[in-house]
C-alpha cells in the first residue's frame, strides 16, 4: 500500500497519470472539494459526469448496488479493458457521480492505472489532463509544463489507443461512445 499517495488523495489532491490514451486527471470520487478542484482546473462543465476507474469490482462497493453472479460475469466480458459501464447508483453513492442514478465505472487493462488504484486500494475519477476543449495531453514532459504545482504527476508512458473508451448502459445496452 502506498499510504503517502493515497493520503494525498484522501486529502483532496490532484493526481496525472497515464492512461490508455492520453494523460489523465484524477482524485478520491467521494471528495466534493477535489471534484471542484478537478472542474477549476479544467475549465470544465459542473453537469458533465467523470468516469470512475478501479483496480477491481469490490472497489466500487460504496457505488453501486450489489450484483449477482450473472451480472458481474457481463461486467468482465469487457473489463479490464477500455469500456466504461454506466451501472445504477446505489442510495450511498455521491449525488455529483451520478446521472439518471447510473454511474460511470471501469476496470482498464492497462497496468499504469490499474497500479494506481491497487496501490492506493481506492477508486478514482478518471478525466483528460487538458483544459475543456484543448487538445489531451500525450506525454509527461507536457503535463509538467502545463500542470506542474497544481497537480501531483506520475511519470510514465502512455498507452497506444487512439480514442477514449466506449461507455456502455449496463441495463439498457445503449452505446453512448463507441
């Protein structure tokens, strides 16, 4: 465990690190503080919804409701990997994670991300490292000349997808980004 990163983060900081695509911005999603010092920094919408990341399925526990064997056996014909599954909320789970009541969850294969949240054994959001509208940051030498002092930067590479990750309602089977 890394108990120095994951005080950071339950202390409301901001970590980048690198994903599948791009680098990415995150923080504790239960933390309405770090939330809003996401949308600051990125000039972002307060109504658009974040993506959740974990390590595994019983990170998610104070999110969403429990599942049975069927459904989280359809959770893994997709995770780990690069597909975000829209999930119903539980009555516990944080008002500005959810829309509809459905939440934005995903286990990536990509280990970069996934040895955050082992590591800290805690979920976190998962957004572009970029202001709203520019262009995603694609390497670590560019987040630290555009981000240095205001967020903590985990080097590394980034991963060779090209697009962001496919967000899928789990209920309805309604694809919203392929």
């Amino acid at each position: 465990m890394n108990h120095r990163l994951l005080r950071f983060i339950l202390n409301g900081g901001l970590i980048a690190y690198p994903t599948e695509s791009c680098y990415g911005l995150g923080c504790s999603p239960f933390l309405y503080k770090a939330i809003t010092k996401i949308n600051n920094l990125k000039n972002r919408a307060r109504n658009k919804n974040f993506i959740i990341i974990g390590n595994e399925l019983s990170q998610f526990g104070r999110l969403i409701k429990d599942m049975n064997t069927n459904e989280k056996k359809k959770l893994h014909t997709k995770w780990p990997g690069p597909h975000t599954w829209l999930i119903n909320a539980n009555k516990k789970s944080p008002k500005w994670l959810t829309s509809s009541s459905k939440i934005a969850l995903r286990i990536p294969s990509f280990m970069p991300c996934r040895r955050i949240t082992k590591t800290i054994n805690q979920p976190v959001i998962s957004t572009s490292l970029n202001k709203s509208g520019k262009r995603p940051i694609k390497n670590y030498r560019d987040a630290c000349r555009l981000f240095n002092g205001k967020v903590k930067i985990i080097k590394g590479q980034i991963g060779r997808n090209r697009k962001p990750s496919s967000i899928h309602d789990f209920s309805t089977g309604i694809i919203y980004r392929d």
